[in-house]
C-alpha cells in the first residue's frame, strides 16, 4: 500500500492481480489524515474491496434476455421447426416465471409453484419442465447460469403412460372404411386412403413431388416434409424418416388415382406436388385436419387427427402379421421401441383375439 497526498486529503492505493485478465488493477480509497489508525483503516477497506473485486460477479441475465441469446444460436443450429416449437415453450415459460427474473435467483419451489399454478394438465406442465431445464442448462453451458443443482429437484409431473393416452387413436378396418363411405370431398378422401395405406406423416405427403412415386418400382421416396407455418420443404424429422415405401397393391391403385385426379387441365396447368394446394403450392395441413376432424365426429363419434391414420396404418399392419422392425423402418422411426410402446395394445387385441379362438379347442 502506498500514500498520494490529493486536494481532499490523503489517497491510500492498493494493487492486485485480477485473476480474469492476469493484469494489474488498482483500488484506492480516501482518508482525511495519514496516521497510523487511518493508514489501518484504509488497509482493511482496501482488502475488502480486493475481495470484493477477486470474487465472480453473478451475472443479472434475465429470463427473456436468456431465451433470447438461447435463440439466437438454435435458429442457427436446428431445423426451422425445431426452434419455432422450442421458442413456443420458452415463451410460455416467460409469462410463466416473469420476463424480468433473474435466472441465477430461480428456485426449484418457485418454478414447480409457477407451474402448478398455470392449471394445466400434467402432460403440458412436462412439456414445459423440460424445455426449461434444457433452456437453463444451455444457459450454465454458455456462463450464463452459475448453478443448477436446483434442477434435480424438479421432478416430472405424474401424467397417464403413453400407451393409454392413444388407445383412442387408432381406427379400426371398419371405422376407416365407414368414414371413408362418408367422404364427399375427392382429394380429402384420396388423401386419407393415402396416408392410411402408406403411413406417411402429412408434412412428408404434402411435400411428394409427383416424381417421387414411382409406379414401375412401386415405391415412395420419402426425402423431405413441408412446414406449413414457414411455408418451406426441409429434410424430414430424422435421419430415418429418408425412405423408400413400398407401394403395396392397395396403395398403388390409390396413387394411380391420385396422379389422374391432380393431372390438371387446359385451364388449370400440372402442379409438380403430389397433393397440390389450393392456394399455396402445398397442401394445407389446418384444412385438411378441420375437415377430418368434423367428419370423423359426424360418422364415429369421436374426432380424429390426420396422424392417426399413421398409427392406423401400423396397428393394422401388425395385425395382419408384419413384424414390428418392418413396421418401424416403413413409418422411419428411429427405434423399434417406438413401435412397440406406441402398438402395445394391438398386441393385447391379438391375446384376446387367440384366447378367444383357444377357448373352444378340444385336445382330448
């Protein structure tokens, strides 16, 4: 430490390694004499302002600056509808747990209180938790975040497995074929038999080129799938879901039908989509869906999604005996598994099914 005499009395300096930079900084503080009790005093303010200085500052990052900068680098990072449903989360937690909070105060008590407060159903509130611990764990990776050990706390709200959940998702041979009689709509009804007898998602059909079926070798070259909220064609959800589906006799006379029905005319030129749109070049997701879904009220009492018809055409695939791996690689999944867990209960038709016809066997 040393003394500079200065207009309002005396300087006490100080100097110290700061351990971020490794170059020198200087603290300094003013007393009104230079006597040994001052010269006491001002060591130990100046050592406490050397403390002060050496220890790691907690960053004030707010919630939404934190999703903001989270943004940034995932628009840059992952497929366009990757980032618009993770920012769809994060803002939801934003409203949740207040723009202004300062993450490095969050609490696991105050996050699950915020949560159970918002009176959503469980399966949403899971939904949330994990873009929010991946949100806060992103932000601990970039030093945003100085801690969350608190994560652990924040366990899982108990929500119905998820093979209970989609019992109600699947039709049957008969309810597909009845809905389908009540179809007056041509290319609504095409498409349904479509993704009923192909299993495609609706972003991969309505992205098909009419050159990418190919009648002579009877196969769908799956490669891409169309975003209706951006209004773009990307790759498709993984790796996996680029595929070749075999077309088999039932789907080739709906494709054949299917190439004729949008062959255009005079008036109207050739669309290059598969399921041409009406406005758009692509066919509308939200009017295909409102469509099947008044329809399927109407004729079976119950609504229905264009993605049932998916899980549709796998449960009935497994009930006519194809195994599960082939199931898997005809939907792209990533993992066999999914199948499984996703089918469990067409096992479980096919038990009682057997019981059923075991019942009345006479071996003696």
């Amino acid at each position: 430490m040393w003394v500079e005499k200065v207009k309002t009395g005396y300087k006490f300096v100080e100097r110290f390694t700061d351990p971020l930079t490794g170059k020198y900084r200087r603290v300094s503080v003013i007393m009104e004499k230079d006597t040994a009790q001052s010269r006491k005093t001002a060591q130990k303010a100046l050592n406490a302002k050397i403390d002060r200085a050496m220890m790691p500052q907690e960053k004030k990052i707010t919630l939404s600056q934190l999703v903001e900068y989270y943004g940034e680098e995932q628009i840059k990072t992952v497929k366009l509808q990757t980032y618009s449903r993770n920012q769809s989360a994060c803002n939801a937690l934003i409203k949740l747990l207040g723009s202004d909070t300062l993450v490095n105060r969050l609490t696991a008590g105050y996050v699950r209180e915020r949560l159970i407060a918002s009176g959503r159903e469980n399966g949403t509130l899971n939904e949330w938790l994990t873009r929010f611990k991946g949100l806060i764990k992103w932000g601990y990776r970039n030093d945003y975040v100085s801690d969350i050990s608190y994560l652990e706390k924040l366990e899982r709200f108990k929500d119905i497995p998820h093979r209970e959940k989609i019992q109600d998702k699947f039709l049957e041979t008969d309810e597909l074929k009845a809905l389908l009689d009540e179809m007056t709509v041509t290319k609504w009804k095409l498409l349904t038999e479509f993704l009923a007898l192909s299993g495609l998602r609706f972003g991969e059909a309505a992205a098909l080129y009419r050159s990418d079926v190919d009648l002579k070798e009877r196969v769908i070259h799956v490669t891409k799938t169309y975003n209706q909220n951006h209004d773009i064609v990307t790759t498709p959800k993984t790796g996996t879901s680029v595929r070749d589906v075999y077309i088999q006799d039932e789907l080739l006379s709906v494709c054949k039908m299917i190439l004729v029905s949008f062959a255009g005319s005079k008036v109207v030129p050739i669309s290059r989509m598969l399921f041409p749109g009406t406005r758009r070049e692509h066919m509308q997701f939200d009017c295909y869906a409102k469509y099947l879904r008044e329809k399927s009220e109407k004729v079976l009492g119950r609504r229905i999604t264009p993605h049932t018809l998916r899980h549709t055409h796998a449960s009935l695939l497994m009930e006519q005996g194809v195994d599960i791996d082939s199931i898997s690689r005809r939907l792209g999944h990533t993992d066999s598994r999914i199948t499984r867990d996703i089918y469990l209960h067409v096992t479980k038709k096919l038990e009682d099914q057997q019981n059923e016809r075991l019942k009345e066997v006479k071996i003696l």
